[in-house]
C-alpha cells in the first residue's frame, strides 16, 4: 500500500547536515583527566583469575578458527 499504512521509524531530512565545529575523532582525550594519587604504573594491565577452572571437556589442542572450505569471497572485495 501507499503510502504504508505503518509509517517508517526513521524519516530522512534533506537538509541535515553536520555542523562546521563537529568533531569526527573516535576518542577525544580528557586535558584535564588525571590518574589517581595511589596509581601504580608497575602493577599488570589485567588481572588474572587464579580460581578459574578449565572445564574437564575442554579441547586443548583445537584449533581457534575453523575456516569454511566453501566460503568465496564477495565479488567487490578489496585485498589491498
């Protein structure tokens, strides 16, 4: 039917646009950040569990990825 009897989530405006003054970075860095007055640049990033268990199932020797021998690649890959 047209026009559809449930009218889109989403309109499309032709005269949106982004502002001069936006700023495209996927991170911006705080200037006025600071760490705290106990932190330790010596100590590891990550912590480790020590009372993590490896289930008795689990397949040691697995490769991670299995790749799929009939997969083909799309026709506008790129491999560059």
């Amino acid at each position: 039917l047209e026009p559809s009897i449930i009218p889109p989530k989403q309109v499309s405006d032709p005269e949106d646009k982004k502002p001069d003054e936006w700023d495209d970075r996927a991170q911006i860095e705080d200037p006025d950040a600071k760490k705290p007055d106990d932190w330790d640049e010596s100590q590891p990033k990550e912590v480790e569990d020590t009372d993590v268990v490896k289930p008795e199932d689990w397949l040691e020797d697995e490769e991670p990825l299995v790749s799929d021998p009939e997969a083909q690649k799309p026709t506008d890959w790129d491999d560059e």
